[in-house]
DNA sequence: AAGTGGTCTAGACCACTTT
DNA sequence: AAGTGGTCTAGACCACTTC
C-alpha cells in the first residue's frame, strides 16, 4: 500500500495529449535510474526506463528463467506508454539474450536450459565434426575463505566464504578441458560434490534452477601456456604440453560478478571458436 | 537503358491503398534474393529487401567507405517504401557494423580508418594499460600460386595467383604477433613491401583504400601452440615456447572470402580479450 | 532555419500459435 | 476465433549539426 510514483521523463510531454506516463504502483521497481527530471541533465529516452524496469523485474525474479512475461500490450498498458515504446525496449533485451522472443507464444525468460544458449559459453568445438556438449567430471569442491585477488574480482571481502570447483570435461571419453572455478559462498550455499555430478546439463543450468543465478554475459581473457603437473595428469597430456589458458569473470542481472573461472583447454583435435564482427 | 524492373513483395500490397513498391530503374541490384512472389514461399520482410538493395549499393561502391550515404528521407522515396522501413534496415546494417549511424549529420559507410574500428579486429590486448595499435614490420612479400588449402578457404582455384604476407607487430619495440597472410592475387594487384611499410595504420584501412577491399567480419579459431624455429627467432623467444595460434578468415560485401591468415600471438604479457555476450 | 537521425504514438494488417 | 509477436505506414516532435 505504499504505493509510490515513479515518474518517467519523456520526450513529449510538454505537447502530446494525454501524456503523462506514471508507473503503476504494483511496480516494485525503486529508482528509475537517476534524478529522472524532464530537462535534459541525464536524459534517457522512454524506452531506455521501460527497459530498466523491466530488467529490474527480471532482476526481482517476478518473472524467472524459461516463464513467459506479460505481452507487449500488458506491459504498454501497466507501463502507461505504447506498444511500440514497450517493443523497442524488448528489442534490445532479446538483442542482449536477457529474453526470447517466440511469434504467437509471447517472449520469455533467456533460459541456460535451451539447446540454442548452450554454445554460447563453450567456445570449444572440434576440429572436424558437429559441436557437441562434453561429459563433467568433479573433481573436488571445496569451501574457503576467498584469497584477496579472487575477492576483488568476484567483488566480495578478502576472507569471504568461496566456493572452489575443480572438473574435467571430457569430449567422447578424451579428457580435454580442466577447468578451476570460485563462487561466492554467500550465494552458493549447499553445492555439494554430489549435486554437481548427478546433473546433467550445462552448469549455467544447474546455478539459475539451484541457486537462482542466470548468467547474462562473460568477459574472457585467453593465453597460451604450458601444461604444469596438475594439468598435465588430469588431462593426460606431457608436462610443457601447450594449453590454452582461458581466464572468465561472469555476470549476472545488474552486471555483478558471480563467477571466476580458469580453464585450461586442450586444444590438439578442438579450436576456440570466434566470430568478428 | 536496360531498364529492368523489380517489384519488391510486400506484406500488405493486397490491401493498402498506394502500395506497389517498385525499385527505381536506376538500383543496380539485379537479383532482390529469389523467385519473390507475394504468395509465401521465400518470403522476406520489405525492410530485409531494402537492406539488400542498400548492401548491394555498399558492395557496388556506389557509396565508398567513409562516405555520407542518402538520407533515410531520400531512400525511402527511392525505394517507395515508408521512412520507418528504410530506419529498420540501416538499424540491422548499423548493428553489423556496415554503416555508422551520426545523429543530425547522417549515415556513413563504415571505414577502417576510424578509432573506433582499430581494435574490432584486434583483440590483443596489454595486460596491463590501455589497449594501443602495435607498429608494423613487414617480413616478406610473395607472389605465389595458391596451395590448395589457401584456394579452398579463400573460394579461388588451386594454382590461382596470390599473395602472401609475413609481417611481425610490436609493442613498444617487443616483438608481439607473426602474422602469415594470404590474399588472392586477383584482387590486390600492385601490393609491395614498399606500400606496405610506408603505410601507417591497419592494414584493413589500406586494403580499403588502394584495393577497394572493405573487411565487413571474420572467423577465428584459437589453439595453443609451441614456437617452431621461424617463429622462436622473429618473436625473440625460444623454441618450444608456448603461443596463441589464430586463424583467420576474412569476408567483405556478401560474405566473399578475401584473407587468410595465421597469427602467432606472444601472450606473457598480453592477452586476447573476448565478450561472451 | 533547415536537415539529419532519434523517439513516441496510433492504427492497420500479417504470420504464427493455441483454444 | 483470439491472442501473440512481426511488419508497415503516417505523423508529430526532440536532439543534434550545419548553414
């Protein structure tokens, strides 16, 4: 019942009819982004707000990973602007992968659990033949207090609690990515060996059903390294052995790191794909 | 003279009033992308047409690189389509990087020589500091017939001329990148090693210039290597050291293959940076 | 003042999916 | 038949650039 206001400043407002464009109360979102005056300090366009509200319901979890959300009239409607304001936010939602849309069916949460986002966080294909997903194979998981270089970058306290994942995923029984995650411990809380290696699917799937956290976007660092001990026994290659060294920090809603990764890749039958463009 | 005529299939031409959109008997493009009947075999939206006919323009030369194309206004009365139909297609061909959308001035054709195309296809970057365009040393320039393998990446026919580069790249006087280039002979006529080291920039921004060859996206796939003798001697580290292999296939207008290349990446200080998004 | 791209609206119809 | 997103149009106004 406290329903507050929110104002949205547009760009019309000083000539159309009946234009003046309120959030209905329902809306749980708080702050527009910003002192959100009409003049033109920290202008935004209309749908540039919608957009950020409607990211900030996606953010709530008001509509989670996989549903449907309102249609574009009920949104116009709830938002008080047109239709068209309403498609040119989506646009550029779907455009970013937060949503899909799906003629005659609505659009709906981006979801980790679908055959077309698969790929698109595994860069790893093989030299001949069709992309396919890898076995996973834990191989430890472990609770620590976060070094400080893995605090700074999942943006945590140094001493936080961390979660610390090392596996192998394996292409046709061929051991060929290693790969060292960190997670803050604050919001994987009870990720066990065991519920890791009983599901199957990507783990992107497994943190947006478990743990409520849908990956958005990855920003990546690549090297060329040589295999040490470690690597070299669990992916069965020569000590010195050249590896492609794959360095992740990934984000969630509101662009907040919730995933450090390293991975080293073999890359003697496989390639890191990239389109430029 | 040869006038010919293309009727464009349109959504709603069975309807509308005025709606018989014909493309103006000046447009070069002779072939709008298949049989285009109105019934629904092939179908493509009015906008997907213009934004053909505009790439075909592109592709032409019609409108070179760096140069102001018409306005939204202009086009849309060349086309007889409406302004909103001819916004949607530069929105996609803006979204692909082939033009440059300036508010109050215009669009303009995309260009190599522009900071903000220098590091599109250069993705090494230092890791520490602001990312900054290496200085060129070219190797060697060739004139080859082409292997079959450059023949078939490049779409040309084995023996057909071409032309091979070796160039290394260097950060602030250190040696960085071995690139191995191969270009079809056909088209960049006249390249020397002269032309090459005389010119200042990237090499994108030259192949536009002199050849009227616009790289519009490329395909990468990324390996872990060891340095063989060539490239230990010209990166001034030793043999068998770890490096980043990066193939290459470029594409201008229509997806035509024009370059293959093989970098050779020195990552101990330096990474390749990539956006999973 | 005029021209450009950018935003916003309103209405019509199409293609697709579900009921 | 009804609802969804997708296309197309037309007109108004805003922000920016140039004259």
């Amino acid at each position: 019942m406290n329903g507050f206001v929110v104002k949205l400043q547009t760009m019309n407002s000083t000539t159309s009819s009946a234009n003046n464009p309120l959030i209905s109360p329902t809306t749980p979102g708080a702050g527009v982004g910003g002192p959100s005056v009409n003049a033109s300090p920290t202008f935004s366009p209309l749908y540039q707000q919608i957009k950020a509200l409607i990211t900030q319901s996606l953010q709530s979890g008001e509509w989670k990973p996989g549903e449907l959300i309102p249609s574009e009239m009920e949104l116009a409607a709830r938002f008080k602007v047109s239709q068209g304001t309403v498609r040119k936010a989506i646009d550029e939602l779907s455009a970013e992968n937060l949503v899909v849309r799906r003629q005659g069916k609505g659009t709906f949460v981006a979801t980790h659990h679908e055959a077309r986002a698969q790929f698109r966080f595994l860069r790893l294909a093989p030299d001949e033949g069709a992309p396919h997903y890898p076995e996973n194979q834990i191989v430890e998981v472990k609770r620590l207090r976060a070094p400080a270089e893995v605090a700074r970058l999942l943006d945590i306290k140094s001493g936080d609690s961390a979660v610390f994942i090392r596996r192998v995923q394996s292409f046709s029984g061929v051991p060929t990515i290693l790969d060292d995650l960190w997670l803050p411990g604050a919001i994987f809380k009870g990720l066990t060996v065991e519920r890791l290696n009983e599901y199957k699917g990507p783990m992107y799937g497994l943190f947006e059903t478990e743990f409520g956290t849908h990956m958005i976007r990855a920003s990546e660092q690549i090297r060329a390294v040589c295999a040490d001990e470690i690597a070299a026994q669990l992916l069965h290659v020569d000590v010195g052995a050249p590896l492609l060294n794959v360095e992740r920090v990934s984000f969630t809603y509101g662009d907040k790191p919730v995933e450090l990764r390293r991975g080293l890749y073999l890359t003697s039958h496989h390639h890191y794909r990239n389109e430029l463009s």
